[in-house]
C-alpha cells in the first residue's frame, strides 16, 4: 500500500474511501477476492486479489455511494467514479 492508501492490484491502484463507504456489501459480493468487510463494516481491499481487472471493476461500479476509488497506472488516471 501506498502513501495515499492505494493498493496496486494489477493494472489499477485501488482504494475505499471509508468516509464514503457505508457497508453495503456488493463490493465483496463481485470481488470477493479483493475486498471484504472488516470489524467496523467498511470495505477494505486486498492486495494479494485474484480477482480479475473486469471484476474489481465491476466491484467497484456496483457500489451504491461510488467509495472504491481505481485508478490506472499505465496513464495515472482516474478510471472510476468517472468524472
């Protein structure tokens, strides 16, 4: 993990934003792989994922209150929530 909380998971950085983060699950229901919930019900990320870049993607748009936050190392850009 990075300085500003990002893990490297492939071809993405990817962080829960906890302030954001409300519990809702659907992250590790995708990705389950790359995030579970911890004792205060917030998602936190996995860096040793197997999941695949389409799930942690996926995990990512599904969630309600948009708190995973990818970002792609190739360009450095954000590529989820789209602004």
């Amino acid at each position: 993990m990075d300085d500003q909380g990002f893990v490297t998971i492939g071809k993405y950085k990817v962080k829960v934003d906890r302030d954001l983060c409300i519990g809702a699950g659907s992250c590790v229901a995708i990705a389950d792989k790359t995030f579970s919930l911890d004792g205060e019900n917030k998602a936190v990320t996995h860096a040793e994922s197997l999941d695949t870049q389409e799930n942690i993607m996926m995990a990512a748009q599904s969630c309600p209150t948009k708190a995973i936050i990818i970002i792609d190392i190739d360009t450095d850009k954000q590529v989820w929530p789209t602004t």
